[in-house]
C-alpha cells in the first residue's frame, strides 16, 4: 500500500504572496500542495485563473517543481460562484470559471480540482437541487475528461449532509468525486437537529467507509467550534480518521487546510503529528 501524501492549501500560510507561500511550503517538506484559485484582488488568497498569462504560468509551474501532487481549490459562493444557482446565466458562469481553473490546472501538470456546490437557494426543494446539480456534474465531468483532470466536491453549501453524496454514486461520473472536508463534517445541521453532519453515518470514520469508492481528496484540520484549526486544538479523534484511511486504502493526498490565525510552528506541528499517525 502506497502512503497518503502531506499537502496544503496555500492561503494556510499567512503573510505571504503566493510565490512567498509555495516557497514555504516546499521548504518545510510538504510533499503535495493545493494552490487556491479565485477572483480576489489580494494575491495571497489565491490566483484568478481566468488571467494567468504565460508568464505567470511559467513562473508558477517552476515555483511547484519538486511537489508529488499538485491540487487546485476552484473559485466559490465568496466568490459568487454557484453551480446549483437556479439561475442558468450564473451557472454558466461559474462552471467557466471552473473550466479556466482545470485549463491551468493541465498546464502546471495537476490533476485534482476540488469545487464548491454553492449555497442553494431559498425556496428551492431538495429534489429541485438534485436536479440543476446532475445537470451541472455531467457538465463539469465532460470538461474535466477532455482536460484530463479530476474533480472533487467538497462537503460544504449544499455538501454539508454528507448523505447528498448519493447523487454523485448515483451519476457515477468518470471523473466526478467527493472531497472530504474532515472540519466541515462537525458543522450542526438544522435538518438533522443541529446534530454533526456526519450523525447520519455514526461518526467521521463512518462517512469515510460509506463513500470510500468516491472520496479522491481530503482536507484535514481539527474542529472545536470553528473549524480549519491546527490539529490538536480540537476534539477530533485524528488516530482513529487515519486508522480508518488505512482501512479503506485510502492512497491520496490529506490537504491540511487551516485558518491564518494558525501559526507557523503549528502548521509544522501538524505536519509531523499526521506523519506519525501515517507511519504507525
């Protein structure tokens, strides 16, 4: 069995430009990094795909040369992308701005795309979502195999009952997964009584066995109230996640994915103790 991959999301560095964070990154021995890509005026919370030109696509594919795995994290609702809006126009939009991440992903040698749903719309039965996401996934999925690249949806918006992830079996899509956002799991859910997420299936690890099939990238930091915490700031069992990431062969790459009020010795910290788990 392969090992799992360290990685992280670049905005987790704080402080810093993008070339300034993949520098740290790489120094500190990560072995995969997530590069955030969106529309925002500041360079260190991501990189607007759409105008890369070819200069920066060079200069950013030097940059990672080294990583064994280079992920992307596409433009979301902050950045009024939506891929359940019932709003075709806006829905267009955003799976372009989708397309334009996969289009750089390809040129920088990338593979995994992780995209948000977006936050439905009041008013909008479950079914009705359903129904404008399968539209969206198939179209997402017949970009994605033209540009040889994966796309994974993450447990956030629409996503924060894991159960929804029936949708994306259902489709079974060739190059449409699930990326498993670990915090996001314990986010209370007012249609399960402002239980976890993952009450549904007994625990994390019980989400992680269910979709095992499908689960192609996972973002990991800890939960105690708020999320994208440094491991060991919260509650969660991380020896146990692991333990069940073993059992189900899970041989991909755990994102560490935390907030920038987190530290850098904490970010390091993080690093060795998923090591430990790792090699145990």
């Amino acid at each position: 069995m392969k090992n799992m991959l360290i990685g992280i999301n670049t905005p987790s560095i704080n402080g810093k430009d993008m070339f300034e964070q993949i520098d740290w990154i790489k120094n500190a021995k990560f072995e995969a990094i997530e590069i955030e890509c969106t529309p925002s005026p500041k360079f260190s919370h991501g990189l607007w795909t759409r105008y890369a030109d070819d200069q920066t696509i060079a200069k950013m594919k030097a940059a990672v040369a080294g990583f064994k795995e280079l992920s992307f994290h596409a433009p979301y609702s902050f950045f009024d992308v939506s891929i359940i809006s019932p709003n075709p126009f806006v829905r267009k939009v955003s799976i372009d701005e989708i397309c334009f991440v996969m289009d750089f992903a390809g040129k920088m040698g990338g593979k995994m795309i992780t995209v948000h749903s977006g936050i439905p719309t009041y008013g909008m039965t479950e079914e009705e979502n359903f129904e404008i996401l399968r539209e969206s996934l198939k179209i997402l999925s017949d970009e994605a195999k033209k540009r040889d690249v994966l796309i994974g949806v993450e447990v956030v918006d629409f996503f924060y009952c894991p159960s929804r992830f029936s949708v994306v079996e259902e489709l079974n899509l060739e190059n449409v997964g699930i990326t498993i956002d670990i915090g996001h799991l314990c986010f209370p859910q007012p249609n399960l009584n402002n239980q976890p997420g993952y009450t549904e299936f007994g625990s994390i690890e019980g989400v992680f066995k269910r979709f095992a099939e499908r689960i192609w990238h996972v973002h990991i930091h800890d939960f105690n109230i708020k999320d994208h915490q440094a491991l060991g700031d919260g509650h969660l069992d991380f020896k146990s996640i692991i333990k069940t990431l073993k059992e189900i062969k899970y041989e991909r790459t755990l994102t560490l994915e935390l907030t920038t009020k987190v530290p850098e010795e904490k970010i390091l910290s993080s690093k060795k103790y998923l090591e430990e788990l790792i090699a145990f």
